[in-house]
C-alpha cells in the first residue's frame, strides 16, 4: 500500500520534467538582432521628401539657361562669297560656328551650329573717287533645330578709292596730250592733245587702280556680341 502512494508522486514529477524538457527556448537573441535589422534597413520618413527635393533641384538646375555675356566673339564661316559689287543691301547669307562658344566651363554654342546673316550695305567703288562698303551681320545660331535670334555688332569692311592716283594718271595723260598737241602744231592741235590726255589718264586709272571688296566662301568673319545671349538646354 505504501509502494502504490510513492509510485503515484513519482509519476506527476516525471510527467511535469518531461513537459519542461520539452517546451522549446526562448530565442531572445534572434528576435533583437531581426528587430535591429529591421530598425536599420527601415527608410527614414523624411527620405521620399528628401529625393523629390533632390529631383527638383536638379531638374531647377537643368532648365536654367546658359548666358554668354555680351562682348563674346563667334567666328563664322560663311557659306557663299560676299562682295560690295557681288552682294546687295537686304540679301541673307548662312555659315556655321568655326569654335566651340563657351560660357563659364561649358560649351553654350557647338562648332558647327548653322548662322544666318544679312548684308546690311553693299556699295561698289566709284568710277573715279570714293570707296567700297560691305556691312554684315549675324542674326540668329540654331539649336537643337530652333533658332536663337542673336544680337551682335555689325561687320564693317571698306575699301578707299585711290582718286589721288586717278588724278596723278590724269595729269599725266594730258601733260603728254599737250605735248603732243604742241608737236602737231600748237594752238588748236595742243587744246585737241591736252582733252585727248586726259581722257586716256582717267581711262586708265579707272580701269586698273581700283577695287572691290570681296570675302570669299568659306571666310572666317568674327562677330561680338552686343547683348547677352541666353542658351536654354
């Protein structure tokens, strides 16, 4: 009897270490290290207004315009030959950037942008005194297929008329008429050498002393701008 009330205890102890050997551990360590993982790769919640700042700036940066300050040269060369006997007043020319135009460290105009000008004046040298003209100028670059009207000083070429050495070869000429004239007889015959000298002075002289301007096609003509000329990009 006494065997059976011992047997009974025994087996409520055993039966309570089983159930503690068996329950599994607490895993207190993996837990903190997840929770940390988790706290570490978690976005901040300013980051999504952090990056729309961050877009925005740049996108800001990216639609400013490019200012090339006034007085800035571009060197053009022209397409078609200009003259003041071969061009007229009005008429257009194109040609294309000879040099990269830079503006601070960047390049605002690239060598080769199309230019269109225009002949602001053209005059041919007089007959006997006087001097040829040629005024250009440039009007717009084009970029990324738009054009960009340009505003730049107006190009001046002009080119003296030699009438002191018309007058010189004039003189001559009826110096050596009058000579003549006398010879033939004087009187009357000098008046006829004296008209018939001069006209063969200023003849001459017209013919072989005087020239036009011409710039030929694929000339480099340099340009300053008179005004700042803002690229957008």
């Amino acid at each position: 009897m006494r065997a059976k009330l011992l047997v009974l205890p025994l087996c409520v102890y055993l039966s309570f270490a089983m159930l503690a050997c068996n329950k599994p551990p607490a895993n207190n360590g993996d837990n903190s290290n997840a929770n940390n993982a988790t706290d570490n790769n978690a976005p901040s919640a300013n980051a999504p207004a952090e990056h729309r700042e961050h877009k925005e700036a740049r996108e800001e940066k990216k639609r400013e315009p490019i200012v090339v300050p006034a007085g800035t040269s571009v060197d053009v060369v022209i397409n078609n030959a200009l003259g003041s006997k071969i061009s007229q007043s009005g008429s257009t020319f194109s040609g294309s950037v000879a040099n990269n135009i830079m503006a601070g460290n960047e390049v605002a105009i690239p060598k080769g942008a199309e230019v269109d000008g225009t002949v602001v004046d053209a005059k041919p040298l007089g007959k006997f005194a006087g001097g040829a003209s040629l005024q250009v100028r440039i009007d717009s670059v084009t970029l990324n297929g738009k054009q960009l009207p340009v505003q730049a000083n107006v190009r001046t070429y002009s080119a003296k008329g030699k009438g002191k050495r018309t007058a010189v070869m004039a003189g001559g000429g009826a110096a050596l008429g009058g000579i003549i004239g006398a010879l033939a007889g004087g009187g009357k015959g000098a008046a006829i050498g004296l008209a018939a000298g001069a006209g063969a002075g200023t003849g001459g002289a017209a013919f072989t002393g005087n020239k036009d301007i011409v710039l030929p096609a694929e000339s480099d003509i340099t340009f300053e701008l008179s005004q700042p000329l803002e690229v957008r990009r």
